[in-house]
C-alpha cells in the first residue's frame, strides 16, 4: 500500500491566474491593487480515507470548504483481471468473478457464466435457474445493505451500520450454508450452481425474510427519515437524468434519476420474466430529483422488491431435478468458437461481461464493463462547487467497489 | 500567589502559608485523581453504552463488565512511541495536548461537587468556568496547524469556528440563571435553587421556593435546551464533531498524534463532557439536590458524600444523553452547524434572557395572567 501512495502521480498545479493584477479596476495603476483571495488547497483524499470505500484516490483542489475541483484517480487496486480470463479455462476462471465487486460475488458469477452459457450454448436446468435466482437476489440485499449501512457511516451515524450488519450477517450465513463462504462465493458455475439447496435452506430464507421487512422499517427510523440525514442527502450531488444517461449511469444511480431502467425487466434473463416485482425510482420526495437521498431511497426500496423476488422463487422452486447442464467438462479442452455479451442487473448497475472464442479452453478477449467503474466517471462532474462533506456523501450515495473499478 | 507573601513575614504565618501551599496542592492532586478516574469510566460508559445501542457486548473480558478495559487501554497508549511528524512544528506539536487539556482539567476546581466538596470557591465560578474552558481551542489550533497535515488544519479550523459561534448561545443561555439568581457563584445558584420557601422553617427536608432552575419559568427551560445544545458544541460532541469528523477529515486535528499525547486530547474531550455537565447540573437542575420542588438539608460529612453522590448521578445521566445523540444521530455539515448556532440558537437565547429580564423586572415566574 506504502508503495502505490508514493508511486502516485504528482498532482497537477491548480490553474490560477497568471496575472493577479487581472481583475483591477481600469484606470488604477496596477501596484495598488491588493490581492486578497485565499489560497487555492489541493488535498489527497484517499487512497487511504475512511470514506473512499476502498483505494480511491480523489485529488480534491479546495476553497475553505468549497470543493472547486475533483479528479479521481484510480487503479490501486488492479490485478489484470481481463488478461487473466484470456489464459486460464473458462471454469478456471469463475472463482476470479468473485473478486471484481466482492460485495456481490454472486452476481458477478452469474453474469460471467450467463455470458459463457451463451457463447457454448449451453441449456441450464430449471431447478438451477431458480437457486442462482434465489442466490443473486440474496446477494443484492447484502450488497444494498453493505451500501445503506456505510453511507450512515459517511453522514456520521455509526448505528446504522451495526443494524444493516446484523441483516446481512444472517444473509452471509445463509450463502455459507449453502456454497462454504462468505465472501467469495464461486457457486455458480457454468451450466448451473455448485451443489443443490441444502435441506431446510429455503425454509431458513423465509424465515429469515419474514424478519427482514420489519428491520428494514426499524432502519428507515432510524435513518432514513432522520431529519439530519435528510438534511446532508437531500438536494445534494444531484444528477438529472439526461447527466446520468450521458455519463452511462447504470442501476440504482439512474434509477434514483428518475429513469424505470432494470435489466431484470427490460432484457430479462434468468427466470425474471416469471416474477413479479417493481422497479423503484426515485421521485425528488425530500428534495430534487437525483440528489442522494433518492439513491439511497431507491437501495431501500430495492431490497424490499429483492425479498419479494425470493419468495416469489421459492414457492416456484420445483422439486428435485438436475442442477447442472450436460456436457460441460469438455469446456475444460474445447469450445465452440463465437462471440457473446451478456449484462445483467447487478446490485451497482448493468454488468456485462463480452466474450470472444475461438475454439481453444480459454477466450481469445474477455471484457467486463464494470458498473462502477462507470458510476464514478461522474464524480468530477458533480463534486466541484460542493462542500466536502457533501463529497464525502456524495462518493458514499454512488456506492462504488474498487475491486470492481480497478479490476 | 500575592496571598503567600504576607504570611511569611512571621513563623507563625508561615506555617498557615505552608498549610495553605499543602491544601492547594492537595486539592490539585485530588482534582487530577478524579479526572483520570473519570475518563477512564466514561470511556468504559461510552463503550458499553455505544454497545448497548448497536447490539453488540462492548469491552467484556478486561475486569468485572469489562471495566478496567480502559485501564489496559491507557497503559498501551503510554507505552505507544510518541511520533512527532518530521515536517511539523516541534514545539507546538508537543505542547499542545497539554493546554488542550488545561482548559478542561483547570475548570474542575470551580466545580463544588456539593456544599463542601469544591477545590475553591469562586465568586466568579461560573464566568470562570465558562472562560477557562475556551482556552482549549487553543491547544487545538496549535495541534491542528503543527501537525503541517492539511486534515489537521481543516479540524483545527472547524473547531475555531464551531467554539467561537457556540461560546455565545451557551454563554448567553447561562446569563437567563444569572439573571434569576443574581449571582455568578455555583454555590449561590445552587442556594437559590433549594432555598426554603418559608425562611423560618428548619429541618431535614423542606419544599423550596424556587425549586430547579430548568423548571423555574418555561424561558429558564428554553435557556437549559440551548445550553445543552451548544455544549454538545462545545465539547466536540455528534451531531456537532466536525472537528474529529472522521468519515471527512480522518481524525481531524489529532490526525498525527500518537500514544500519550493522543490521549490527552482523549482525556481532554471526556473532561469537557464532564465540565458542561456539571454546569448544567448545577444551574439548571438543583446541583446535589435530588428532588426538584423539595429540598434537603443534610450537614456533616455523610450528608456532604451524598450530595457529592447525587451530584455525579445527575452529571453520569448527562453524559449519557451525550453519547445517547452520539450514537443515534448522523452529523451535521459544516454550514449546517453554523446556521444552527447564528440564525436558531442566538435569537432563541436572546429572545428568552429578554423575556426572563421582563418577567423578573415584574416579579413574575411563569406567563401572567395564566399561571
């Protein structure tokens, strides 16, 4: 870490004025003009900062408290993930999935094996579709509350993040059961997931979902009606929607713009089109329309959706059957040549993940496009003229995972 | 240190002088045993509080509930190295924890925890406390600009800025008591609170004519609020910790500092807390008086320990509202504090010191006419 901080690149010089008698009065000779403005402070949040979740790195050029230019600067955290996918087999590299946005290792699985699955053709047992439905969705309600419970942590409350912590504990045990990690889970598999639904598993989900709904109202008392959160959230770091288009804003930053975008719905994959579920945006309710309190609100709705989404799978789930697609060890040695892109909803915006074959056991180019990576090519657009605690909001209302940024 | 002169002059002077010199150092020794012993329970209370909140078990395994847990902590701070920054400002780096920690740890001698038990008794106790307690931001501006760390000096400026708006309301808040009492003596306001309301009754327990300041008219009341609020202010508390905001500045204006010189400024904070509590306690609500309408009456050195109990009770709930907030609510921004302080607190507290000036002028406590 040390190293990566000295190895940065040194800061540009703020632009100033080259000639500080510019603005005098026309007419007064220039010796008498008195220059009084404060001096421009260029400051280095991060890589190590306790708010840019994770090894960002942003250059912030300071007026007291006023940001007047931000310059995000990343790669802290690149371990060639694409290069990697060329040279390892394409069930070698699932377990790399696991490390773009390990808060949503599930969805990065699914999204590079559906990108696969099309590319080989391969047919996924229904039963599989199910679990991996019940498993990703799961995983969004973890990775949403990682997101609600650190941005409290960015305004300045610390409670919060204890109770979202204690919900997605329970959601970590639950994948534990059923794959054997927490974290990085490598449970979907091409041609379908690693093991079938433990015994008492689903049961367990339900149970726990029942408790959930009621907790995530404790937590909207807690915080999100809070009047001080409301008061650093709302009509702050607003984007309007044509900004969020322009800047390729995926997910819940788009949809807290206004704009009904889902994936799961407007190129369903999986079983998606079988479930029933909204599409929440937000609507300006405490302030402007894409301020940060409507992307928050639109995290909270969307784990309410996710656990209907769960029920909705659950009781669908059919009984037995296959969890794995035939004939997909040969992947290991050969397959067929071509090319796919497919994108998923993934709990940060659209992941998508291009594959090109040519018939060996690896992919001649494997290209992910990472939604937060897109996400945070907004920062420098809407941090400068706000203050800094507001950028502290603001980088914390985007939700970014630098592993997935930086790959 | 005038006083001393004239008592050496003679031997038998001097032996009161030296009696006297002893006495002050007694009572600077014991100040400084209290105030370790307290900010070792109140970080232990901080703890397990924040636990209790967020449901986890805080410190368990250190001492009974984990008590001595903050014992272990400071024996780690003092045997941490302590790291001056190459590039800062030695001297002010090394002295400023000490007078941060001054102002916190001098205004402990105005307190009389209860008739008896006061280091000294000032007649200008409260202005003394109020002002002495202003010299920290001191210490903190030296540590925030010598740390040569641009976060630092953001805390550093924070906290200027946040003690100079809210020394006002609260100083004003403060005047509304006065002004009833007519007295800047602790010991007098807390006189007036459980003075007797007929003057010829003795005994143990007797109602009060006034009863607790806080309940005394509803603009006293108003008066309590706003000092509460602006203490949180004072002493770095959330929703007002801009200065150590850690998710913005890191740890603020103590960013650099390690070990020892860390804790002071820790010891510093828990201080404070303790000081504008007390102040509280013993303007608005009674001092070491239990009851708010009746009073007691209770000599000898039994009687003082009680009120001594009961003035540390009253001044522990206090603390524990403090980090009640502090765990609930998220922070304020930087302007946001501001505004609270220029455009709510002032012309609330301005409004209530006219209102309370009106009332006493025409001898009346609650609304006229009403009550």
């Amino acid at each position: 870490m040390a190293d990566s901080v000295t190895a940065a690149a040194p800061l540009p010089t703020p632009s100033r004025p080259a000639d500080p008698t510019a603005g005098a009065a026309p007419g007064r000779p220039p010796d008498t003009f008195v220059d009084v403005r404060t001096q421009e402070l260029q400051i280095n949040m991060g890589p190590q900062h306790p708010s840019t979740h994770g090894v960002l790195r942003v250059a912030l050029w300071v007026d007291g408290e006023i940001v007047t230019r931000a310059d995000p600067d990343i790669g802290y955290l690149h371990r060639c993930a694409e290069k990697i996918g060329e040279n390892v087999s394409y069930i070698m590299y699932v377990p790399y999935t696991d490390r773009y946005d390990y808060l949503a290792a599930m969805n990065n699985n699914l999204g590079y094996c559906l990108a696969v699955e099309k590319v080989a053709e391969l047919e996924v047992p229904e039963r599989a579709q199910y679990i991996r439905t019940i498993a990703v969705e799961l995983n969004r309600i973890a990775s949403h509350l990682m997101a609600v419970g650190t941005y409290g942590l960015d305004v300045g409350a610390f409670t919060p993040f204890f109770y979202a912590f204690r919900e997605r504990e329970e959601i970590l045990r639950l994948l534990e059961w059923i794959c054997g990690a927490r974290l990085t889970y490598n449970f979907i598999r091409i041609g379908g997931v690693m093991r079938d639904a433990p015994e008492g598993w689903v049961a367990d989900i339900l149970k726990f979902l029942d408790d959930f709904e009621r907790k995530l109202d404790e937590f909207d008392d807690l915080l999100t009606h809070n009047h001080i959160f409301v008061q650093r959230t709302a009509d702050v770091g607003v984007i309007p929607i044509e900004k969020a288009l322009a800047y390729g804003l995926t997910g819940p930053n788009l949809r807290g713009s206004g704009l009904r975008y889902d994936l799961r719905r407007e190129a369903p994959y999986l079983l998606y089109d079988r479930f029933e579920f909204d599409v929440p945006v937000g609507t300006g309710m405490k302030g402007t329309l894409g301020d940060c309190w409507d992307r928050y609100w639109v995290r909270m709705l969307e784990m309410r959706e996710s656990a209907r989404i769960c029920r909705q799978a659950i009781a669908q789930l059919p009984e037995g059957g296959e969890i794995m697609a035939k004939n997909v060890r040969h992947l290991a040695f050969k397959s067929k040549p071509g090319e796919g892109y497919v994108g998923i909803e993934n709990p940060r915006g659209e992941f998508g993940y291009y594959l090109i074959s040519e018939g060996g056991s690896s992919s001649y180019r494997s290209r992910i496009r990472a939604p937060s990576f897109c996400n945070l090519s907004i920062l420098d657009a809407i941090l400068p003229g706000t203050m800094l605690g507001d950028a502290v909001a603001i980088i914390g209302s985007i939700d970014i995972v630098l592993g997935e940024v930086d790959r | 240190m005038d006083t001393l002169v004239p008592h050496l002059q003679s031997a038998w002077q001097w032996a009161t002088g030296s009696a006297f010199a002893f006495s002050l150092v007694l009572s600077i020794l014991l100040v400084v045993a209290f105030v370790s012993v307290w900010a070792m329970f109140a970080v232990w209370l901080e703890r397990k509080a924040s636990a209790d909140f967020q449901v986890r078990l805080g410190p368990v395994y250190v001492g009974p509930f984990g008590l001595l847990q903050s014992l272990a902590d400071g024996l780690k701070l003092a045997f941490k190295e302590d790291l001056v920054p190459r590039e800062s400002d030695r001297f002010l780096f090394l002295i400023a924890p000490a007078i941060a920690f001054c102002g916190a740890f001098a205004a402990f001698a105005a307190l009389p925890f209860s008739p008896a038990f006061a280091a000294v008794d000032l007649d200008l106790g409260l202005f003394f406390v109020v002002a002495i307690t202003a010299v920290g931001v001191i210490g903190v501006l030296m540590a925030g600009w010598s740390s040569n760390n641009k976060w630092s000096l953001y805390g550093a400026m924070r906290e200027a800025a946040q003690l100079v708006s809210y020394e006002v309301p609260s100083a004003l808040a403060l005047m509304v008591p006065v002004l009833v009492t007519g007295s800047l003596n602790l010991k007098e306001i807390v006189g007036f609170q459980c003075a007797p309301i007929d003057a010829g009754s003795s005994g143990a327990i007797y109602l009060s004519a006034n009863g607790w300041l806080a309940l005394y008219s509803p603009w006293t009341f108003v008066a309590f609020l706003v000092y509460y609020v602006a203490s949180l202010a004072e002493c770095k508390r959330a929703p007002f910790d801009l200065p150590e905001a850690e998710s913005e500045l890191v740890s603020g204006f103590h960013t650099e500092y390690s070990g020892l010189r860390f804790s002071f400024f820790f010891l510093e904070e828990y201080a404070m807390m303790f000081v504008v509590s007390a102040v509280a306690v013993l303007v608005f609500l009674g001092g070491w008086q239990p009851l708010p309408f009746v009073s007691l009456d209770l000599g000898g050195a039994a009687g003082n320990a009680f009120f001594a109990v009961v003035f540390l009770a009253k001044c522990i709930l206090l603390v524990w509202v403090q980090m009640w907030l502090r765990w609930t609510l998220p922070r304020l921004r930087v302007d946001q504090v501001m505004v609270m302080g220029y455009k709510y607190l002032i012309p609330v507290t301005l409004g209530a010191l006219l209102l309370m000036a009106l009332y006493a002028h025409w001898g009346v406590r609650y609304i006229p006419g009403i009550v």
